[in-house]
C-alpha cells in the first residue's frame, strides 16, 4: 500500500515496486504475489480511507510505504502519523505482519518540521511492534542516475536498488507468515 513511489508512476509496465520485488524474491525461492496497491498522490489520509477496497481480506502481510505526499504537501507530522497508526491499527486487527517504509523529509522544510516527521516511523514501528524499513528512497534519493527527471520518482535501476536493499526486510516479514 503506497503512493507513487509504489504505484511506479512513469516506469513502463512491470517496472513498479510491487512487480520487481515479487521478481526478486521468487528469485530467492518465496512463492509470493505482490499486489501494487499504490495510488499516486495519495497522502497516508488518503491510503487509509482506501485500506478496506486497497489491502485484500486474504492478504498474508502488509508494506505501507505513504507520507512521501504528506511532506511534500507541508502536511502537519502529527496528521501523518494518525493515519499511519490507524492503518497500522487495521493491520494488526487483521493480523497482518506488517513492513512499514519510512520517509525522510525535504530539508527546505526546516529542522523542526524534520524532526518530528522523521520521527513518526521509528515510533510507529516500536509502539506497533512491526518491521520498519527506515527510508524507502535509502541509496536512490538525491542520485540522479537514479532518478527520472523530475528527481522525485526513481527510474527502473532505482527501483532496483530499492528492491535490493529493502528485500531483506520483506523476507523477515514473510517468514512471520509461515509461523
């Protein structure tokens, strides 16, 4: 569950997130669907009102990846976060294991706007009790190469490094399934 980073907006098909993680980690031997269940645009407000239509009853587990829309909009941190526990808060009553995927704010929004939104994933994940991957544009943000040219959306070989390096943490909410 998403926003554009997940929806994949500009990549051809087959290039989002959800399609080159499912690649990687059939590659590993995991005989996962990954549904793109990203909305671009959407804030985390706008991924909860769609949780019930957006995340299937017979999903297995759960990667929320919203907020991005939220800080670029300036949105109040404590907004964000209300509705990222209450998805979270959905997640568990379907007892979901659950990733989430942090954000890092734009530093032109200033250091306290920073601190307190950066801080909204760790606390989740703690008072959750859920998997955290800390930043979702970890190694691609700010690389140009990396990037499409609207140096907010990575291109096909950012979507690998994502992949690569969040894939690690997927493979821990998986085994949680087969438990």
């Amino acid at each position: 569950m998403g926003d554009s980073l997940t929806a994949g907006l500009g990549l051809p098909p087959g290039e989002a997130f959800p399609d080159r993680l499912q690649a990687a980690l059939r590659a590993k031997g995991w005989d996962v669907e990954v549904l793109n269940a990203g909305v671009s645009g959407d804030t985390a407000a706008d991924g909860l009102a769609r949780y019930g239509w957006a995340v299937p009853a017979d999903a297995d587990a759960l990667i929320v990846e919203l907020g991005a829309n939220d800080m670029l909009r300036g949105l109040k941190p404590e907004a964000t976060r209300a509705a990222l526990s209450a998805i979270l808060d959905k997640a568990r009553a379907a007892h979901l294991p659950t990733l989430i995927a942090g954000m890092r704010a734009a530093p032109n929004l200033g250091a306290e706007y920073d601190r307190e939104f950066s801080a909204i994933y760790p606390a989740l994940s703690k008072g959750y009790d859920v998997a955290l991957y800390a930043f979702f544009l970890d190694g691609v943000a700010g690389d140009l190469k990396l990037n499409q040219p609207d140096g907010l959306h990575p291109n096909a070989e950012g979507i690998e490094v994502i992949v690569e390096r969040i894939a690690p943490s997927v493979e821990e909410i998986l085994n949680e399934v087969k438990k």
